[in-house]
C-alpha cells in the first residue's frame, strides 16, 4: 500500500522466491508500482536460503530501485503486510520516500567507536545542525560479535525521549546460530559482524510501541539488598522466601501460566504512585539460590530499586501489543511502519501465523458503522493491508521504555513513521 499523507511515501513487499534474481525483480516490482520514483530508502531483510546472500540480493534491489541509502540484516524470519515467513525462505522490504529527510548512514567501524568512547562519538558523526532535526536512528546489530548492551548505552543518551525528541530502535540478526553467519547490510558494503545503523533528520515523526507482552502479579517490592544480578533480599526478606510467596497466592489458572517463566520488571518511574504495564522493564528471572535465599536475574539490579513479578502467556501478549495500538491509533494510521518481533514470539507461541502482523494492521483499518461494530465474533483479519509494513524476527529488540532505549527478548517493537504535523 501507499503511505497516507502527503510527503512521505511508503511500500512494502515481500517474495518467498528462492531465485535471487526472481526474487529482486518481484520486489522491484512490487515498489515501483506503489511508489513514484526511486524510493531514498530501502529496509531488507533476508531470511533462509537468502539470508547468506543478503548483500548480493540487497545490490541488486537498489540497482534496480536506484534507491538513495538501503539497510538490512538476515534473519530466522521476515514479515510485510499481514504475512509472516517464519523459518523458511523470503525477502522483505519497506520502501520510503522521504522528502525533508536526511539520511545519514552508520557505518560498523562507527559505531564500534561509539560503543568503545560512548556518545560523544555518535554525536561528532551527525551533523553540526542535527539538534532539533534528529527524528530517529535504527540499528541492526551482529549478537556474537557486538556488545549490544554498551552500544546502546553510547547511543542512549543522545537519544533520550523529551517531548518529541528522537528515539532509538532495532533488532539484532537471526540469521544464523554460529559466529560469522549473519549478513548485516549497509547501502553497498555488508559485513558479517558489529553493527550498521542509519539516522534521520528532518521532517519526520517516529512513534514507538514497545509490547513487552506481560502481566504484573503481586505486589510492588523494594531491592534492599544485591549482589550483581542476584537480588538477595526484597522488602528486607529474603528474595527466594518472597518470589515463592507470590507464587503460592495465584490462583490455579495463574500457576499454569507460570510454565512460560517467571519474569522480574524494573520500575522505570518511581516517581509515579500508581505503576502499569508500560512503567516496567522485564527482566527473565534465570534461578535461585537455595543457601543464599538468592534469586537470579536478567538484570543488575540496584538497592532501593521497585520491582514487581510478572508472567507470559500468548493471550497475555496480544492483550498488551492491542492496548499499545489503541494509543497508535489517536494519531491516525502511520505513513509506513517497521516491526521488529522476537524469534520466540511467532506461531510457535500465538498458535496461529501471522499473529502480530495482523493484530497491527487490523487496529488501523477505517472505523467499522455502528451496527457491524456491534456484531459480535471473532477478531477480523484484514483483507488487505491498511499500513505499508515491513520487519524481522530478531535475535534482540531495541525499543523504548519510558525515556531510555534497552535491548528486549520475546518483545514487538514497533516503529510508526508520521508526518511532524501529526497527519
């Protein structure tokens, strides 16, 4: 589909053509018959049997888009419109015009300084004019050759949320479980390790729904004692003798859903006196210590910090990516939108395909009349693609949670572009 409104302009497409050159030019069809002219950026990803000749691929579509700057990494599974390939072979791209905008591209030995010296590397790179013009830098990252977590750190704090200040997105690779197998692609070069990214500066708006997928139980607790990622006393009780009373007070449906693991999240406003879903970060909670009453997370975790256990099951999940797109759709349909969804998440945990791709474009098809709205049933799945949508299952998601960015497991990050006058 064409992008709404008048400036920007998007497309998606996707082949599951094994032939790299059948698959190109479906692509390159697909593009140019929704958009006018050579788009300024193309977003890939690849996935089986092209995900090792991503970059060859990824060449030959910008040759024959012309496109201006393109960006991509393999992957386990890709996804555009309501389809999901998970597993098997396909290209996906999202294709944009934008005018206004300036793309400036991060190359891997730039943000290899920016995870080494932090962000005044990242700020040097963009230019002297970006305050105020910067909108929002994507990464695709390499997960065994990149310290993804300092990288994210070096960019966070040039990217910190502030009114409608720029934010930081991504995912990490999937395209393979040994060293060396991903592909990740920048304009015409590509490299099988670190990490690539491009900026934006201009006339755009990037919102960002992070859907963490989980559901608080218990009651908010305070860190009082750690040791690194051992959380060693809650509330000034020993963790373990606290997780397990918690657990003890579920009710049965509850404890079954326990069987998808036991989650910790991190108060990102202790300031506020009523906390929701979208004011933790989840964290895994990886074991216990018997002797030490520990209890092992995901996470370092300081003293005084707020926490609260948390679960996740597939009805869980779509419950809160819904709620995230109810507070997308106040702002209309987005000219185009990129999904970064987990490799866990998919139809090995929803039990259907398809599950995220359709749950975003069904929240953004026209306004139903009051009496087919009234008719009950089951949730419609869309004939037709309302929002030019593309993306991957990543090894990682990067998204926002309050005004900082994180590496995610098992989380759908979403990225909707808009207009800045908000149409």
């Amino acid at each position: 589909m064409p992008s709404h409104g008048q400036g920007l302009r998007f497309a998606h497409a996707i082949s599951i053509r094994r032939d790299a050159a059948a698959a190109t030019t479906q692509l390159a069809k697909a593009i140019s018959s929704k958009l006018e002219g050579p788009p300024d950026l193309l977003m890939i990803n690849a996935s089986g049997d092209h995900a090792l000749g991503a970059a060859d691929l990824a060449t030959m579509l910008r040759h024959e888009t012309q496109a201006r700057s393109v960006i991509g990494c393999s992957a386990a599974g890709v996804l555009a419109g309501t389809a999901e390939i998970e597993q098997k072979t396909g290209v996906s791209v999202l294709a944009a015009s934008l005018p206004g905008v300036e793309i400036v591209p991060l190359s891997r030995d730039t943000l290899r300084k920016v995870s080494d010296e932090g962000t005044e590397a990242f700020i040097r790179h963009l230019p002297a004019d970006h305050a105020g013009r910067h909108a929002a830098t994507v990464v695709f990252a390499d997960p065994f050759s990149t310290p993804v977590a300092s990288l994210i750190t070096g960019l966070g704090a040039a990217h910190t949320r502030s009114g409608e200040g720029p934010v930081l997105f991504g995912g990490v690779a999937s395209g393979a479980e040994t060293p060396g197998g991903n592909t990740l692609i920048l304009d015409d070069d590509a490299c099988f390790e670190g990490a690539v990214g491009l900026a934006l500066l201009g006339d755009l708006r990037c919102d960002i729904a992070v859907s963490q997928g989980c559901r608080p139980i218990g009651p908010n607790l305070t860190v009082t004692r750690a040791k690194g990622n051992l959380l060693l006393r809650l509330d000034d009780r020993p963790a373990l003798e606290v997780l397990r009373a918690v657990v003890h007070g579920l009710g049965e449906r509850d404890r079954k859903l326990l069987a998808g693991g036991l989650f910790l999240g991190r108060s990102i406003h202790d300031s506020k006196a009523h906390l929701g879903r979208g004011d933790y970060l989840i964290r895994n909670v990886v074991g216990a210590d018997e002797d030490s009453g520990g209890v092992a997370v995901a996470d370092i975790l300081p003293e005084g910090a707020t926490v609260r256990l948390h679960f996740r099951d597939a009805t869980t999940a779509t419950e809160d990516l819904e709620l995230l797109l109810d507070a997308q759709q106040l702002h209309g349909p987005p000219a185009g939108a990129f999904l970064v969804t987990c490799n866990g998440r998919g139809e090995r945990f929803f039990g259907k395909q398809n599950h995220d791709s359709v749950t975003i474009q069904r929240a953004f098809l026209p306004a139903e009349s009051g009496s087919e709205a009234a008719k009950s049933g089951e949730a419609i799945t869309p004939p037709s693609a309302p929002v030019p949508l593309a993306g991957f299952f990543a090894a990682g998601e990067i998204g926002p949670i309050g005004d900082q960015s994180f590496l995610h497991g098992y989380t759908a990050c979403l990225a909707c572009f808009r207009e800045t006058d908000g149409n």
